[in-house]
C-alpha cells in the first residue's frame, strides 16, 4: 500500500493530487512517496529507501540561497541545506520532478543521479480549480496576479507594466492578490506608481475562494523573474489557470512547452514593456482570449490524464 513521509501532514495542493491518484490503485507492496519539504525524513528512513519515491520538487538549498535571496552560499545554513539536498538527490533510488528542466538544473548543482526519475508536472487540484458554468461578459477586461511574493514572481515588471497601460488610457480592471516577502517593497513601488486601476492590499485568500476569483477574472499572470529556478519551472498558477479555462499571460521560457502548446497560452519577455504591450494586444482582441483560454483548458486535460496513468506506470517499478 502507499505510505507517506512528511514533516507535517498540511493540506497541501502536490500531496493531494497525488492521493488522489493513487486512492484507488490495488498496491500490495508497501511504497513510500517523501513529501516535498520533508528532507529529514530521508534521513530517518535511508534504510527504506528501496521503497521510497522521493517527489524532491524543490531544492531548499537553491529557494534560500538563489531564489529567495535569504541567505549567501557562505552561510553555514546554506551548507547544511545544499548537503541535505545533495544527500536525497544522490541517494535516492526513484525521484520525481516537476519538469525536466528542473531536473537537469538539480544535476547540475548536485550531480548525475543514477536512479529511476519521472516528471509529474505539478497540475491542479480539479476538484477545487475548474471552469465556470456562468458566461462572464466584464465590461472592462479584468487580468488578476496571486502569489506568494517572491523574487520568482517578477511583481515589479507587472506593476510597471500595470503603469504603462494606465498612461495609454487602457480599459482594464486588475487584482494583485497575496503577501510575502517582498510585499512591502512592492507595495510601496504600488503606491509611488499611483495606479488607479488596480488593487492590491495584501489580503490572504483561501484556495476555494481564490479559484473562484480566478473564474471571474478574463486574463491570469504567470511570473515574470530572472532566477534560474524561474527558467526551469511550470508554476502552479499556470496550471490553475488553465484548468479553471483562462487566458493564461506568463513570461517565454522553453521550459513551458514540455507540456503546453504555443496556442495554449500568451507569452511575452519578462519585461514591463513587452507585457504591457501582450495584454494591450489582448485586450483589443477578445477573441483570443476566448482562443487561448479553450485551447489552455483542453491542454491541461490531457496532461492531467497523462500524468495519472505516468504516476501509475512508475510505482510499478518499485
């Protein structure tokens, strides 16, 4: 049967895709799935580890030291992250990522891994992200940002292509939901930029209620950053968006087409001037929206039915 191991048993969006997956599968062999942000527990179960699938997902040596920007790489807590990470990479026997490009990023940084590895992208829960039943009409095009604030993101570029469409009398509504690590700086570039069509106030949001936002909104924004965790990742909100059948705007990376088409969704450079430029385009051009929001939308149901048959194949090599 499949067991999980984890720090702390929290409602979180990867872990719960992936129980539903595997809740009907007839597995009599025990199987062990390591729960992202749960490295210590490779530790404490190294023994295992014939059995175990550790979903690796993120390198906390990279979040603190690359992309977050929290500590320098001559911290001593950087050292201890960079051998925890380093430690599960190189020892483990099957692991997952959420895109190759992920992957080979890992690799470098900790070296060839000699296991058993499968992408499982990391999607959206479809019993809380999916399209609406009711047509929207807005009369101004509503374009919505959620986050967690973090460098990753690029906010500034987005507030700044928020600005450039102000100036240019451009008729849109748009929503900046979420607060982090940065939002204190981004909201003070948020005030000094004095924008009048856009709302941001830092207010925390649960999920059902977040995916109900993103239903009534036209146009959703992936990320915008320069950090190579950025380059190498599909972020969950690409995912959310497209399952709830939007128009999905995020920065160009090849990273994207491992799973999602050209026509799936809308790119640009992560840059205020290329973005404010994509959604004017857009916004004058409704019909596309409507285009990419189908074609996101049906992309996203096959990679979901894929990546529950690949998950399923995997486990059998254990």
């Amino acid at each position: 049967m499949i067991k999980y191991l984890f720090r702390q048993n929290k409602d979180y969006s990867r872990f719960n895709i992936i129980k539903k997956f595997t809740n009907n599968l007839d597995i009599k062999k025990d199987i062990y799935i390591l729960l992202p942000f749960s490295k210590n527990q490779f530790f404490k179960n190294f023994f295992k580890r014939d059995k175990i699938i550790n979903d690796f997902f993120i390198s906390n040596y990279d979040t603190y030291v690359y992309d977050r920007k929290k500590i320098t790489n001559k911290n001593p807590r950087a050292w201890w992250k960079y051998f925890q990470d380093w430690f599960n990479f190189r020892f483990s026997k099957y692991l997952m990522s959420d895109t190759m490009s992920h992957f080979k990023y890992w690799e470098m940084l900790f070296g060839k891994f000699k296991g058993e590895h499968l992408v499982l992208p990391v999607l959206a829960d479809t019993d809380i992200y999916f399209p609406s039943e009711e047509k929207k009409d807005n009369k101004k095009t509503k374009i919505l940002f959620y986050g967690s604030f973090i460098p990753l993101h690029g906010i500034d570029i987005i507030l700044n292509a928020f600005s450039l469409m102000e100036k240019q009398n451009v008729n849109f509504e748009a929503e900046i939901i979420g607060k982090g690590q940065i939002f204190d700086s981004m909201h003070e570039l948020f005030k000094r930029l004095n924008l009048k069509n856009v709302r941001m106030d830092g207010t925390f949001i649960e999920e059902k209620e977040l995916a109900n936002i993103i239903r009534k909104n036209d146009i959703v924004l992936g990320i915008f950053g320069e950090s190579k965790k950025a380059k190498s990742v599909i972020p969950n909100k690409v995912y959310q968006s497209t399952a709830c059948k939007k128009c999905t705007v995020t920065m160009n990376s090849d990273v994207l087409f491992e799973f999602y088409n050209k026509n799936d969704l809308v790119v640009c450079d992560n840059t205020a001037e290329s973005l404010s430029e994509t959604l004017i385009d857009l916004i004058a051009e409704k019909n596309k929206i409507v285009e990419v929001s189908t074609n996101g939308y049906d992309r996203f149901q096959k990679i979901y039915t894929k990546a529950e048959k690949d998950l399923e194949e995997f486990l059998k090599k254990v």
